[in-house]
C-alpha cells in the first residue's frame, strides 16, 4: 500500500512542477512581446506623427529603401563631397576620421542661448564637407535653461551620447523630432533621407550608423549654460573643441519678443534672467579659457556678423577645419541681403545684429539696459544714456572685445 501511495504523491508533485513551469514559460513570453510590443508601438507613433507632418509637402515615399542601401548612398556622397577636402596632417585620410572605421571625428559644438545668432553659426558649420549637424539635441527639455540639477546630469550626458552618435534611450528626443520638424530639417544631409525615407529616419538603429558615417560632427546647443560644458571638454573620448557665441542682450530681447514659444518662459522673456547667465559665462569662459585653451573659444556674434568671412576662418581654424569652398559659397549667398522669416539665415550681416536699435523704443531698451548693467559691463556692449544717442543712427555699441 505504501509503493502506490507514494507514486501517487510523486506523480502529482510532477504535475504540479510541470504546469508551474509552463505558467511562468507563459508569463514570461507574455512580458517579452508586450516589451516588443510596447516598443514597436512607440517607433509606429512616433513615424505615423512624422509621415502626418510629411504629407502636408510630399506625397509619396519609397517604403522598399532599406537601411542598408541609404547608408550606401550616403557613405558614397561623403566621400564624393570630401574628395577635395584639405585634410589636416594628423588627418590624412576619410577612414581617421569616420567612427564607423573606429577613426576620431572632429566635434565642433556651439554654447549659446535662444536667438543669439546661433542659427546662422550652425549654418556655417553645417556648410562644410562630411558635416552631421545635431540641432538643438536638449529640445525635449522644454524652454528652460539648464544651470544645475534636476536637468544637467541627464543633459550632459545626452549631449555625449549624441556625440557618439548613440540614439538609444533617446525617446523623448525623438517624439519631439516627429513633431517638430525643425529638429530634423537642419541636418540637412539627414533630411534627404527623412522626406523620401520616413519610416526610417526617427529609428535609432538607423540614426546610429548614419551618423557615424560622418567625418565632422556639429552640434548647436542653446538650452545648457557654459560651466556645465566643461564636462564635454574634460572627456579625452569626445576630442570636443566649443565656442560660446554671445550676444548683446538688447539684440537677443528684441529677436525674443517676436516668438510665441518664448513668450510665458521666464528663463526665454525675463531680461535679468537671460544676463545673470551671460554673467555667469563671462566668469566661466574666463576659467575655461586657462584651462582649455586649445579647445574653447569666446566670439561675440555682432562681430562675426560685421566680418563673416574673416570671422568664419577664424573660427574654423579653431575648430581644426579650412575654409573651405562650400563655405565661402554659403557666405556669399548668405549675408547680403535680408530673405525669409524669423528663422532664415539669409541675412544683411551688417544690420542684422543692431535690428534692436530700429525696432525697440527707448524705453524697452531702459528696461532691459537696467536689468543688464554688469553683463553689458562684461561683455563690453555700450549703454545707451539718453534719447539723443537712441536718434543718433551713427550710435555704435560694440566696444573692443574682452577677450583678445
């Protein structure tokens, strides 16, 4: 009696174990598609988003391109734009300086604030050979400034992943860049590929390779202040070298005034908010410039703007770029006559920057004079004092530039 009451027991005990196994067998098959799910879900918003803002111009795609024929074309199109590429000596070949061949690109970024002139910098940058532009890679953090947690950690560290052209983990970046395609149409060579290709172009296992297969790598970023850029500087992997680009604030206010996006922000419309930052550059450049000097540089955008073509050499050479011809050409096309709206870059160079002095009254530059006061000290912009500098049209406000 004793045999089959234990076979009995053993018997049901191997039931037990059995459907337990297949339970969590079921369990975790179930999680393991709902993860794939979930994650297919978001690609399928994030496209249907992008394809809905497409139509508005284009109205048919090819949907048979494969990642790998677009990384083909575009690897040969760099290699046909750089084949007159004057190559530094410690960069003689492509290979050295794609990180698809594992070579050390050259990272150009800019350190800014909201219309500063940073459209028309990027546009120089983006101008040269083999360029990837990452626009505004901190839009998903709303308009805001970035001066200390909760933000920088995950700021900083975005901003690297970028440099590294790793798009993982980037999806709140990416639901932006289907909404909005700003973020998206200034890389231009990216761009080609999102109008014909768009069920691509917001996906990370796309956006990885494509990046890396470019020699010069730019990167505008306007919503980060200076000192927390020193940890991009600091990072012997990145080889970044930075400008920070600076503006008269009375420049900057007036540009602001006629964006809606700004307008609520406190850190976007609030004068004595956007100079207690240019303030804190100041002292942070002055730091960085010691440390870094071969690596950062300080250039006030109303002078790049009364001498773009010798400015934009200047900068170049920092940036261990020519000038070269492509960028003459954007120059040339660019900074003669005024094209566009708000946003255009096509620009009288000369005037653009001292807009303000025509489109202010007195009193708005009062208000923002009397807020800004030690930035303009800094900075060496001149105050206006009273309503007969505002009539004189020979008033210059420019002085000589704090850091020869």
């Amino acid at each position: 009696m004793i045999k089959p009451r234990l076979t009995i027991i053993g018997v049901f005990a191997i039931s037990l174990l059995c459907t337990l196994l297949i339970f969590v067998s079921q369990r975790f098959s179930s999680n393991s598609c709902y993860s794939h799910k979930s994650k297919g879900k978001q690609e399928g918003y994030r496209l249907s988003k992008l394809t809905k803002n497409l139509r508005k111009n284009y109205d048919s795609y090819n949907m048979t391109m494969t990642i790998a024929d677009i990384l083909n074309d575009q690897r040969q199109k760099i290699v046909n734009e750089m084949d007159s590429f004057e190559y530094p000596r410690d960069s003689e070949n492509l290979a050295a300086l794609t990180p698809e061949t594992n070579g050390i690109p050259f990272r150009s970024v800019i350190i800014t604030t909201w219309r500063s002139g940073s459209t028309f910098l990027g546009d120089v940058l983006n101008a040269m050979p083999g360029n990837y532009y990452h626009y505004e890679p901190l839009m998903d953090f709303d308009i805001i400034q970035i001066r200390g947690e909760p933000h920088a950690k995950r700021a900083v560290n975005n901003l690297k992943q970028f440099l590294k052209c790793n798009y993982t983990d980037m999806n709140d970046f990416l639901e932006v860049g289907a909404k909005n395609m700003d973020l998206l149409l200034h890389n231009t060579r990216l761009w080609k590929y999102c109008r014909l290709y768009p069920q691509h172009c917001l996906n990370p296992d796309f956006l990885a390779p494509f990046c890396k297969l470019f020699p010069l790598q730019s990167m505008k970023v306007v919503r980060l202040r200076l000192a927390l850029a020193e940890q991009l500087l600091n990072d012997p992997d990145l080889n970044v070298r930075i400008v920070l680009l600076i503006r008269d604030p009375r420049g900057t206010m007036q540009s602001r005034k006629h964006r809606k996006w700004c307008l609520g922000h406190s850190d976007c419309d609030q004068a004595d908010i956007l100079c207690k930052d240019i303030v804190s550059d100041y002292y942070a450049a002055e730091i960085l410039l010691k440390k870094y000097p071969q690596h950062f540089k300080v250039v006030r955008y109303e002078d790049l703007s009364l001498d773009p073509f010798q400015m934009s050499e200047q900068i170049l050479n920092f940036y261990g770029l020519p000038m070269d011809p492509m960028v003459e050409v954007f120059l040339d096309t660019h900074t003669r006559n005024n094209v566009g709206g708000g946003w255009s870059t096509f620009r009288d160079s000369k005037s653009a920057p001292f807009h303000w002095m025509r489109d202010l009254t007195y009193e708005e530059i009062e208000t923002i004079q009397n807020s800004c006061t030690k930035a303009m000290e800094l900075w060496r912009y001149r105050k206006m004092d009273d309503q007969h500098m505002y009539e004189d049209k020979l008033f210059n406000p420019i002085l000589l530039f704090p850091f020869s």
